[in-house]
C-alpha cells in the first residue's frame, strides 16, 4: 500500500491517471481524489479525452485482403445473428424462438471462437516449442540409431579385425575402432576410465574418451578417432574429466595393425 | 459522414448497414493500435475482429462522447491485456474507472482524425511525446517510463501533465483552423 499523498501531488498524478500510467496501487487514492475535488475533476475531463484521442495517431491502413478477410467474417456473424423482421404469429412463435437461438448461438459461438483463438496462439507456440524439442530429440534418435547400426555392422563383420585385451576385445573395421570390454571392475571414487590413441608416427599418445562400466556386463565403447591413422590404442585409470596425459599405468596397450 | 456516435445509436437498433459503415470507417484505427502495441499482424487482427464483435453485441458500451477516442482507449486496454496474457505479465495498470464527462469534447473533437492528431503531436517537444506515447502504446506505469529513459519520475509526471495539456491546445486550435 502506498503512502497517502497531499493535495500537491495528487493533483500531478491526475494527468498520468487520465493517460493509464498510474501503478495499480495508486490508482484508488487518485480516482477518490478526482470524484472529490472539482479542478481535478475538471482537469480529468479534458485530459481523459485527450489522451483517448493518442490511438488515432496510429490508425494506417490495412491489407486490402486481410480487411477483406476481417470483414468477411464479421459481417457474417452478425447477419447470422438479424432476427427477420416478418411479423410474429402463434404458429410461428417456436420456429423465431429456434432462429433466434440459432443466431445467438452463432454469435456466443463467434465470440467463444474468438477468446479461444487468443488462447490457441498461445497453445500453438507452446506447441511448435514441443515440436522443436521432439524434432531434436528425434534427431538425436536418429544419429543414435545411425551409429548403433554402424557399430552391430562393423562388430559382427567377419572383415573386422579383433584384438584380446586385458577385460575384453578390440575391434576395428575400415576407420572405426571400439573397445568391447566385460567385466570391467569399476574405478576407485572419483576415478574414470579413459581411452588413449596413438597416431601414426606421433611419439605422445592423445586424450580420447572417458567411460565407466555398464551396469549391463558389457561396456562398448566407440572410439571417435579415425582408426586408419592410429598405431595404437590404451585404456588406463584416471580422475573424472579425464587427463590430458595418463597419470596412471595403462590396463592395456593394443597395437593396431 | 456519419459520425461514429450517430452509426452506434443504428447499430443499437441491430442496423446491420450501419455496423458494416462502422467497420468500414474503424477498422484501420482499431488493427492500427492493436498492431502498433503489439507488433504483431495476427494477434492485431484477432483483436480487431473481437473489438468489433464486442460493439455488435453490446453496443451500450459506448455512452457519449467522441466515439473515434472511446474506441482507441478500448482497442488500446484489450490489446495491452492479450498482449500481457500471452506474456503471463500480471496487469500493472487499472484502466481509469472514473467516467470522464465527454460532453465538451463530443462537441469540440466530434471530427478530429489521424492526420490532425499526428501533427498535434509531432508540435510536442520530444521530452513530452515520449513518455506519452510510450504510456499509452506500451502500457506502462510512469514509474516504468522513468526507469527506462533515466528521467526523474517527479519529471515525467510534469512532462505528461504538460504535454497532455499542449496536445489539447494543439488539437483545438487545429480544429478551429
């Protein structure tokens, strides 16, 4: 609640109450001002008026075809909604009442289609926002369903080659290299695994992946390097986030020929 | 011309010429505002076609006065409401509950129209335009007004005083020209 305000300034806000700008909490203390006090009364009048004229500096014309449109419209709600103007009789006091209903109707029927079009723009944005989400989820899927095809293609391959590890297999088809690896003890705390290539003719091996172990048994882990290019590969223990060099021995090192 | 209050009397009497000579003589203003406060054509026209089935169904509404100014100030509220509806704002205004006496000014702005009032306030001095303009198209407070362009609020309460004042004075000497 606001402070009360004296003559002074009530006076000052009588302007911007005529022009709608005064906040929602002033508004009673003004508009009991105003019926009490005959300058601000006055003054209410010809400012009110005023200001209603502001919206006519915006009038511009419309789209002939959406004027159309608009018309179109209206003029059909409302000429739905003319009682013929024939004389009434007994007999045909119950077929008016049906008319008369039936152009009610239609324009309680306008009028709710028109309050609930507000809404429904609303509900479509709310709805092409969903859209957009399940699109990118969709797109993902895809990807997802993509790379597994990939993957069961180039591990069932009989033209893969296959290297035993420590835990588990190697496999390489063409550029792509996975590691298949069971029964993967898991980390100590705060610990994950992570993966290491080797490029061909590079004396330092490069950061690759991290995983941890699939709660399923089997941990299959795609490696993102181009294994055409790779000597070799390595997994070893390392804080989550990953290293940029291993910190700690490898669990194995698997050349790749 | 047929003044707007005169074609409000007829459609009163469910004349369906006269609401058809109403639209065609009001839609522009009503599609102008809506559209000028909501930048958006769509969302203009549904208001548009709701201002006027409104006048249709209830045409009591309209009591005296300038009709052109009556219409602009419900075409300004209900835009302002759907446009903050859609924004899930809560409503910081309350349309002035105060009935205005309208008699003068039915009399001295009955044929006021755009283009006049367009070069009333254009002969306003920016200062005082603004923070009209913006109140009455934006929809908020002149605490808002005196946030966003960094005026004293005692100022801007002065500058609408003011303007409201000199726009007045402007349209009834553009009148009697």
């Amino acid at each position: 609640m606001s402070e009360p305000l004296d003559r002074g300034g009530l006076i000052d806000l009588v302007a911007a109450y005529a022009l709608g700008v005064v906040p929602a909490s002033e508004c009673g203390q003004v508009a009991a001002f105003i019926l009490a006090d005959a300058d601000a009364r006055r003054e209410y009048d010809e400012l009110r008026a005023t200001a209603n004229l502001l919206g006519l500096s915006a009038e511009e014309p419309v789209d002939s075809n959406r004027a159309a449109r608009m018309k179109e419209r209206l003029m059909a709600t409302v000429r739905a909604d003319v009682v013929p103007r024939a004389p009434l009789s007994a007999t045909r006091t119950s077929a008016m009442w049906g008319t008369t209903l039936a152009a009610a109707a239609a324009v309680v029927f306008a009028l709710v289609s028109v309050i609930q079009n507000f809404g429904l723009r609303s509900d479509l944005h709310d709805a092409q926002a969903r859209v957009a989400t399940l699109q990118t989820r969709l797109d993902i899927d895809r990807r997802t369903v993509a790379l597994d095809r990939r993957m069961l293609t180039d591990l069932t391959a009989s033209d893969s080659k296959r290297y035993t590890v420590a835990y588990g297999t190697v496999v390489k088809r063409g550029a792509n290299v996975y590691l298949v690896l069971g029964s993967l003890p898991p980390p100590p705390h705060g610990k994950v695994y992570q993966a290491w290539t080797l490029a061909r003719g590079a004396t330092t091996v490069a950061p690759s992946v991290t995983f941890s172990p699939s709660q399923s048994g089997i941990t299959l882990v795609p490696i993102p390097q181009d294994a055409g290019n790779l000597a070799a590969i390595a997994v070893s223990v390392e804080p989550e986030g990953g290293s940029r060099q291993p910190t700690t021995k490898p669990a194995f090192v698997q050349p790749l020929s | 011309m047929e003044d707007g209050a005169r074609l409000m009397e007829r459609v009163r009497a469910r004349d369906v010429d006269a609401f058809e000579r109403l639209y065609d003589t009001y839609h522009r203003l009503v599609f102008g505002i809506a559209l000028r406060i909501a930048a958006d054509a769509a969302l203009a026209e549904d208001v548009t076609q709701s201002i006027f089935l409104k006048l249709w169904t209830s045409p009591e509404a309209f009591r005296e006065g300038n009709f052109a100014g009556w219409l602009s100030r419900v075409t300004r509220n209900r835009t302002l409401d759907v446009v903050r509806s859609r924004a899930n704002r809560s409503t910081t205004e309350i349309p002035a509950d105060v009935p205005a006496d309208a008699s003068t000014d039915a009399t001295v702005f009955a044929n006021i129209d755009a283009q006049r009032v367009r070069g009333a306030l254009s002969a306003l001095s920016e200062e005082q335009r603004t923070p009209i303009e913006m109140g009455f198209f934006a929809g908020i407070t002149h605490e808002e007004i005196a946030q966003r362009t960094g005026v004293p609020l005692g100022t801007i309460k002065t500058r609408i005083r003011t303007g409201l004042r000199r726009l007045r004075e402007a349209l009834s000497e553009a009148i009697s020209r």
